[in-house]
C-alpha cells in the first residue's frame, strides 16, 4: 500500500528536534520524495529508508527550506549505488535552482533529469504507478500543491467469465482491462469486471495559503498533509503577509475538502510545541494530527 | 579567551547523532565559522551562540560535507538581524561554488563578500583580532589547511615607566607599541615594554593527507583539529585513495608538530564508535580527544 513518512516538519529554520519539510512516499518499493529540506537524509538514515530507490523528488517550490538538503540526499543516493536516472518536478525556476546547487556534486552516477512543470493550468504525471497532479497556490513565491493517486482497477468477477466460459488463461488480459479474441469469440473487460472503485488519494499543501480551487483539488483525500505554519489565530496578518495558513484554516480547508484525515506538517520555529494549538483544528476538523518527525502512516484501500 | 565549538564531527554523511564538519571560533564577542555542513545552524541553535556576529566563514575546500549547510546558516544570520557585510574566504571556486549555493538565498539583508585565496603560496589575512594563515595540503580536491593566532602583546613594566618620568596618561600609547614625546622628549615601546610573549594558536586540517609541510605550518599550535577519518590501521589504502587520514597518522603529526592537545574530527559514517580506536592515537600522541558534536574549549594564554 502507500507509505508514508513525514521526514521534517519544520518551516524556515530547522530545530533540535525538527528537520526541515520533506515527505518520504514509498509504493511497492519504489519512493519519491516531496521537498527535500535540511536534514533529510539524516531522517532517512534514521528510519532506515534506504536511498537508491528513489526515483523522483518533487518541489513545491524554492524557498530554501524546501530544498536545502538536495546535494546531502543527491550524493547519498549515489553512495548507494544508484545509476538509473533520477527525476526532479517543480514549478519554473527548477533547472536554474538545481544548476546553482549541483556545484558542490559534480559527479553524480547517475542522471538527473529536470523537469519543469507548467504552473497556471496545473500539471499531471507519473511516477512508476503513483499519478500525481499540481496546483498553483497562493505563496510569497512561485508554490504548487500536489495530489497523488494510486488507481484500483475494478474487481474481477470470476463467476461470470466461468458463465461465459471464457478459459482461466485469458481472465489475466481482461483484469487488465484488455480484450480478447478466443476461438473467434470476442471478450470485453466490462463483461467480467465489476464497478470502478476508490483508489487512494494523497494531498501534500506547503506552503499555501487557503482557497476554494485547493479545497476541489483536494476533494476526497484519504490524507492531507497541510503546512500550519501557525497555532494562534492572532498569527492571521502574519499568515497572510508571508503566504501560510493558520492551524484553524488547514482545518476549514481539510473539511471543506471532505478528507478524511489532516497531519499538520511545517511549523514556525517560533512554535515549539504546536500540540498546545491542536484543539483549534480539531474543533473544526476533528481528525486532525499534529505532524512530527517520521510520523508514518500506512495508506489501505478501503472495501 | 579563544572559545572553540565543534559544531560537526562528521564526514562525507551526517549521522543521526553527528552534524557535517564545522568549527565555530570566537574571540571577544565576535566569530567565524571554519566550514560549514549540512546541520552547522541546528548546531548552533543547541548551544545558544547565535548568528548574528558571525563575521567570516571560511572554507577548507568544496566537497559538500564541508559546505552544504551555508544557505541555511546564510539565512540564520540575516534572521538574526545582521547588516554589516559577511566575509567568506576559501580557495578558487568559492565564487563559482557561492553564486550557484546563494541561487536559494537571493535576498540577505547584508552584503557577501568573496575572498579566494591563493593556494601554493599560502594565504595570511585577519579577521577581527584574529590571524589566519593557509597551506595548500594533498586532498582530492584542492583544499587548504588553517591556522589561527591570537597576538599577544609584551608586558608593559611600570617601574621602567616611573623611572622614565613618564607620566601615567602616555603609558597606554606605548603600551599600544606607539612612540611619543613628552616635554621634548622622545620614548619608544621598548623602553618599558618586556620580551614578547607567546600567543594562541590554533590548527585545522580536514581533509588532508599527512606532509612535513603541515608539520611545519602547525609548530606549536595550542590545539590541532585534525581530521581521522578512519581508525583502523587497516584502511590505509583508503586514506591514500581518497586523500584522509587515519588516526595514527594525524597523532604523528600531532607529535611531530610539537601541539599541545590534539582532537580528532570528520569521522567515516563507517565508524559510529571513534572511541574504540583512541589508543591508536594516544600510543602515539598521548593528549589527543575525540571529537564530538559541540566538544568546547577554551584557550587561554599561558603564563
């Protein structure tokens, strides 16, 4: 199923005991990472995640907690042998940002490929089976969400291909949703498969401040993982000026959004403890987590 | 006094317990950082220093283990509130390696300013109080040594200035090494001034090979801070290859040098325990440490 975990949870500055923001999610062993802030390979290092299969690392945007521990996770996947190509998403800015920072890791074993993605009509991509999709949010800087989908294919009803006798050898190419051609008799995938159903979907906001184009992009996800830069509601001005949300409006958006749970993630260095704040979103959203530094949580599809 | 703080002990990967190689140096209230990896600012941030009187950061080289921890430490300072210009000083490439690290921190509220160094001749230059000189070592890539002097002036002797007839409001000229004239008759500094005295000194060497040339450079430091990447013996070939050195390799130099204490630093993130190889070292050179993340010391000048 879908792994995740919260390597940092910090914004602007690292603490003690809060690396900056990145999430490490992992799908039938493959990974990719969203941000990459100071200190993400320690985290990794520190839940054993291994660095060779990650395939894509993707950015929100540019601010330099999102992106400071590139070269470290850059050269310990290297260390780790990797030599297939690597990819990295993010908003315009990615092939100068990724030029200026490579400096200092000239040699690599591996390719990097970049990959700048349109940011006003939003972008979609894959990443081995995760689809991911972008949205442009409202930031000091250039900043886009993302959504990611693992698809579920429609269960296969094994009684009516049995009904119309198609042979068990070819049930494989229609559960793909493939058709067949047995003994001059064609097959369709909808002759033996059920209802589509409900795959996973994940929503990843920092940094953002609220809208109603996030709350239908996020329509529906199992998790949202949201900045709350700020506990205090009195923060407002502040959440407003430098482009964050308030722990009240993460949650204003996480219901309006109809998700069915909310992890805090980014937190001010000026707030160390963001549990005593946690109240104020669950009394709007009452599923809502306080994020912490490998907080992990496995994604299962739902019956 | 001289106030060290190993802020990172760590070499090529930092581990959950061990930042990236940084030293901070402080001298009257104000401070330079030599090298600067991923987690030098959380560092700082556990032992209260601030940021705001850095002055000078200087780099021994450019492999990312000793630099990828600027930006965010860049961005510490102006947080901070600094204004006044930062000086980074490190050999060729610092301008090249700046402009692209920088490329995520555009708007510092204070001016950088990049010094390269000259290499095969060595470089002598102050920072505040404090003098620093540079040799050119054997590493992978070019990269230099450092030390750092604190002068120490000559005692001013009193009854040499009562038996002069000088009077008490000119000693401070002379005591500053000044000549003056008094009623038409002429002092000089030495008349009152004693022998000179030793001062302060300080080495650092990460990452280098062993050479007679580092002998030299570091005679009679106070304290070396020398890299050991690798305790065991048994790693020579490595050292070698990769331009380091083992523990007993330093601690010879250490004696050689004729140093008072010797630390060792930017351990292998093969070697989790250093500990376990220290009698290495004190078989050779029996006043060495092992370094650890914010190991402190303060040097004081010696009757």
């Amino acid at each position: 199923m879908l792994d995740l975990c919260l390597l940092g949870c910090g914004g602007t500055m690292p603490l003690p005991d809060r690396f900056l923001t990145s999430l490490l999610v992992s799908y039938k062993g493959r990974r990719l990472l969203i941000d990459c802030g100071e200190g993400t390979q320690v985290s990794m290092k520190m839940e054993n995640t291994g660095y060779k299969n990650i395939d894509a690392i993707c950015f929100t945007h540019f601010h330099a907690d999102h992106i400071t521990g590139l070269p470290g996770v850059l050269l310990a996947i290297g260390n780790a042998g990797r030599t297939e190509p690597l990819a990295l998403y993010g908003p315009k800015g990615l092939i100068e940002v990724i030029k200026g920072l490579t400096v200092i890791t000239p040699f690599l074993p591996y390719e990097l490929i970049l990959k700048e993605l349109p940011i006003n009509e939003g972008a979609s991509f894959q990443v081995g089976e995760l689809f991911l999709s972008t949205l442009p949010v409202e930031h000091s800087l250039t900043c886009i969400a993302y959504h990611i989908e693992v698809k579920r294919g429609p269960v296969f009803l094994p009684d009516k291909a049995k009904d119309l006798e198609i042979p068990p050898y070819y049930w494989k190419y229609l559960q793909r949703g493939e058709e067949i051609e047995v003994e001059n008799k064609r097959f369709l995938p909808e002759q033996v498969l059920g209802p589509p159903r409900k795959g996973l979907k994940l929503g990843y906001v920092t940094d953002a401040r609220p809208s109603d184009a996030l709350v239908d992009f996020l329509k529906d996800c199992h998790l949202l993982i949201c900045e709350g830069m700020y506990g205090d509601d009195e923060k407002l001005p502040g959440a407003i000026t430098y482009g964050h949300m308030l722990f009240s409006e993460a949650a204003h958006l996480a219901k309006k959004a109809g998700v069915h749970e909310l992890w805090l993630t980014h937190f001010s260095p000026s707030m160390p403890d963001p549990e005593n704040y946690l109240e104020i979103a669950t009394d709007i959203f009452p599923n809502t987590k306080i994020g912490f530094d490998r907080k992990s949580e496995k994604l299962t599809f739902t019956p």
